[in-house]
C-alpha cells in the first residue's frame, strides 16, 4: 500500500526560496513526538552526552549532537521520507546528514542563542557552498515566552555573515545583523509539538531565554548536499549515503539512543566554583 507524500509541496518551497524557511504545521504525530520525549527524559544515553552552551549573559542551554542517524527513534526522523525527500526537493537533489542535535532549555534556566546563521558554523567546517538545511521539530510547545526561533524573513538572501565568538557561542557581526533588521522582517516562529520549521544555512535566527515554567525541547535534523562534501577533515562527516526509511519506522523506533554522541570542547575556560 503506497503513503500519501508528506514532503514540501511546490508552494511550500517557493515560499522557502522566498523566505528562507517555511513552517509545516503537524508534520509529526502527537504519538511521535511522544517517543522523542520519552527518549529525551528516560534515555541515559542522552544524559550522558549532554552538554551546555553559554549565551553572552551567562545562562546556557543543554545540547546533545551526533553526526550519524542511527535506528532510534531520532535516527527514524532524520532518515524518514517526509524529511529527507523535503530537503532533497529544497537543496536541489541528494542529500546526507550533516548532524542532528538535541537543544534543551530548562524552565526558568534555558539560555538565548545570539543571532548567527549556521553557513557560519559549517563553512569553516569545508562546505564551499551554503546547499545545506535544517529541519527545527518542535518537542514541546514553542513559544515567545520560552525561547521559541526568531528568524529574519529574506535574510538568506544576504549571504554568510562575518561570524565571532560571542559568551560560548559563535555569533554574526552584530552590526550587519543590526542593520538588517531595519528593512528585514523580523519573526517570531511559535510551534506546537510536531510542528517542523525548515530554513536555509543563511538564515539569521535567534532565540530567547526560556522565562517560562516549562521546558522547551527541540531536535534539529541538518543536512548537506551530496556534491557539497566537505574540502576537509573537521568534526563532521564527509559525504556519507542516507538510507531513508518510510515515515511509518518513526512510530516503531526504538526509544534508547545508539548513537556516536559529539562533545566538543568548550570555546571558553569555565567559570570558577565558588
């Protein structure tokens, strides 16, 4: 019995390529996204490999990132057709997966991403060309209050930014990111569970700190064209074949993470013990 197709429609990536992102409403099912939580809360895998990102006022967000999908109930989605076939219709053919990661903001405690695009991670990493995406799926409800995404509308269009270190993260030049808020839409992405924001490698975003009593749990799936393979070696994979899986192996995935969990280290000294 063939599935209907879940992907980005037509429409759905003209507005991207307008854009920057599009937003598709319910992409995964409340019992999906269920299993992800589950695994977040119950795998001791997860808490093993988490580890924090300052923001430039102090505050830190909880990150856990591996480069390859495995047959877990992350890997299912990352290697599930509604996304894959969606990012190869918006980077123009083949992909693979660049990494994904889990972004976790405590209640009360959760910090602020600044402003970047994430062309100014991944070109130092040897991708010559910004043919890379990301798909942002909502765990929990997203919204102002907890830090929900930001993003720039057209900002894509600008090109990569100059990017420094800002606190413990890598930021754009304040000043270009400043000066495109001007004349540049700026929008607040609020998303309930299982909704999926796609954007582009260029797209400036952002996001707050979780002022809220709950928690605001996010994975990040990210992906590269096959022909953009990196130039060199760095602390993600070269081009690596993506075996997709139906959309129907994201509710019969194993809950416990099998992955090969990436720790980098830490961009600046951590603070005294007091």
């Amino acid at each position: 019995m063939q599935t209907a197709d879940m992907s980005l429609t037509q429409a759905e990536i003209e507005a991207y390529r307008r854009d920057g992102y599009v937003l598709r409403r319910g992409l995964f099912s409340p019992d999906e996204i269920a299993l992800v939580d589950e695994a977040i809360r119950t795998d001791p895998a997860i808490a093993a490999n988490t580890y924090a990102r300052m923001d430039s006022k102090g505050a830190s967000t909880e990150l856990a990132l591996w480069n390859h999908p495995g047959d877990d109930v992350f890997g299912a989605i990352a290697r599930c057709t509604r996304i894959v076939d969606s990012m190869e219709k918006l980077l123009g053919g083949e992909v693979y997966h660049w990494h994904s990661k889990l972004t976790m903001k405590r209640p009360k405690v959760g910090g602020a991403w600044d402003w970047h695009q994430d062309y100014g991670y991944w070109y130092r990493n040897g991708c010559l060309f910004p043919q890379m995406a990301s798909v942002f799926i909502s765990v929990d409800p997203s919204t102002r209050e907890n830090g929900c995404l930001e993003v720039l509308r057209g900002s894509h269009l600008l090109g990569r930014l100059e990017h420094g270190v800002v606190g413990g993260q890598v930021g754009a030049d304040i000043e270009r990111v400043e000066a495109a808020m001007k004349v540049l839409d700026h929008v607040f992405v609020e998303q309930a569970p299982g909704d999926a924001l796609f954007f582009d490698c260029n797209t400036l975003h952002t996001s707050g700190q979780n002022l809220s009593e709950k928690s605001r749990n996010v994975l990040l799936c990210c992906y590269n064209a096959a022909r953009n393979s990196p130039y060199k070696q760095s602390g993600h994979p070269s081009y690596t074949r993506l075996e997709k899986l139906p959309d129907s192996a994201v509710g019969s995935a194993r809950a416990q993470a099998v992955h090969e969990f990436f720790k980098p280290e830490p961009r600046i000294p951590e603070p005294a013990k007091s």
